[in-house]
C-alpha cells in the first residue's frame, strides 16, 4: 500500500479517504472462510442476540457490553422466518466482534498488519492503538440498516483520534449496502458519545445535530478496497435490498497518547 503526503491532505480535507485493491481478492476470500468456520464452530443457535443499531439499544444489554474483549456474535434483527431458519447461522448474522483482532490468529495477523499502522501514523497518530475489531454482515434480501453516526461516539479520546479502516470483502453499491459518507461532516461538533452508567449504557447528547441524508454521497467499493473513516465523519449504510451479500470487516485506532475516558463502553 503506496502511503503518501496526498493521502493525509484528503483525508482531513474529506474526512476520509478511498483506497483501491489495498488487499488481495485471496485475502478477501480467507477472512470470509476463517469466519465461516468461527461460526460453524462457536456460533449458538438460538439467535437470542439481536444486534439493533441506533440510539439507545443495548443500553442493559450485559452481552454487548461483555463482547468488548470476545468474539462475539450478534444476529441480524430481520434474520426471522422459516426458510431462513433452516439456513446456516452464518446468513443470519449482523455482525461478529470486538475482538477479533486479538483473539483469532487469522483476523490478528492480518490486523495488525505493518502497513496499517505506518497509514494511521501518517494521518497523525504517534501511538497508534487498535482497540476494536468487527466483521460487519450485509445479508442478502434484509442485512439491516446502519443509521447515520460518528466513531467516536463510541471510541472517544481527549481529543478525538479514533480511525475507522472499512475493508470491503466483497463488492459494495448503492443496492447492497455501500458505505455512504458525509463529505467534510467532520469538520463539525460530536452528536452524542454512548457511555458506560454505573447500571447500564447510555447515549449523551452535548450537543443535537441533525444530519439530512441527502448531504451524503454513495462509495461504491470493489473486494478488496479500503475506506478510510475520521472518527468525526458522519457515515451510515443502507438496508441490503438486493440479492447479493455485502460482507466487510472494520478496524479502529485510537491515538494512546490521548486521554482515553474509563466512561466509554470499551474498556481495554
């Protein structure tokens, strides 16, 4: 992965940056066999564990919480009926995560890859620090929508320095859910931050802000491709409308010489 001066000046010009064919379709194809295999392997089948984006779930939920240093694994909220039922749990599935990155030697390996950490120091972390990992699952005909945020909502350091790496392990568009972004957004306040309370997760509001969705434009991605997320950037992805899965897989990155405040829901 060629990493220029170019890349910084577009990434905080945009508040992300695109990267085509950062790693091989090969590459692509061996996460998606090492997940197949992690469910078939520790899945459970009861599907008991929704995963719900948007604000205010999860706020008692103590297996979301508990997830933060597992591979855990949370079904799609649309993943119901009897023909899907009879279907692996891997078709089900929302997302897998926190901890990938640290508890599968496959996912572990390639997280913590040379080149990625050389990019976010190019973009200005002097500790780069990879702190959450999630395999994301867009499944065909219902893979949920994700409602428009911020990553350091969730990862929040004094000052902000979380990066999101969005890998497309399959090819995304406007049908199948691609990442939609809103252009220079980052620029503007934090909308909210999702806290640990002394009994449950909460989400705080400093400050309402509304982001209208016809200010974000669509990034279609080839398997293979990078996207490039300031933690201030607002993103979401639409529901999966279309036949075809769009499978992906996300890292992120805190800066560890910022405070890191012991109320965010990951503790590490």
């Amino acid at each position: 992965m060629a990493i220029t001066s170019n890349i910084c000046a577009e990434f905080y010009e945009k508040g992300f940056v695109q990267l085509r064919s950062v790693i091989d379709v090969r590459e692509c194809q061996k996460l998606i066999l090492r997940m197949h295999e992690l469910t078939e392997r520790a899945c459970p089948n009861d599907r008991t564990q929704v995963f719900h984006a948007g604000e205010n779930e999860h706020s008692k939920d103590d297996f979301f919480l508990r997830s933060a240093n597992k591979i855990a694994f949370f079904f799609d909220k649309n993943s119901h009926g009897s023909i899907r039922r009879r279907k692996s749990n891997f078709y089900a599935l929302n997302k897998v995560g926190h901890a990938l990155h640290s508890r599968c030697p496959v996912f572990k390996k390639f997280s913590h890859r040379d080149d990625f950490y050389q990019l976010v120091r190019t973009l200005g972390h002097k500790k780069p620090m990879l702190i959450q990992s999630m395999f994301i699952f867009k499944q065909a005909n219902f893979g949920d929508e994700v409602p428009p945020h911020q990553d350091a909502s969730f990862l929040y350091t004094e000052p902000v320095s979380v990066i999101g790496l969005w890998f497309a392990l399959e090819d995304a568009d406007e049908n199948n859910g691609c990442l939609w972004v809103l252009e220079g957004g980052h620029r503007g306040n934090l909308k909210n931050r999702f806290l640990r309370g002394p009994d449950k997760l909460v989400f705080d509001f400093p400050e309402r802000v509304s982001w209208p969705k016809e200010l974000f434009r669509p990034l279609p991605a080839r398997a293979g491709d990078a996207i490039i997320l300031h933690g201030l950037l607002p993103h979401y992805s639409e529901r999966n409308h279309s036949a075809k899965t769009r499978l992906a897989y996300t890292t992120h990155f805190i800066d560890r010489t910022c405070h890191y405040p012991k109320t965010n829901w990951l503790n590490y």
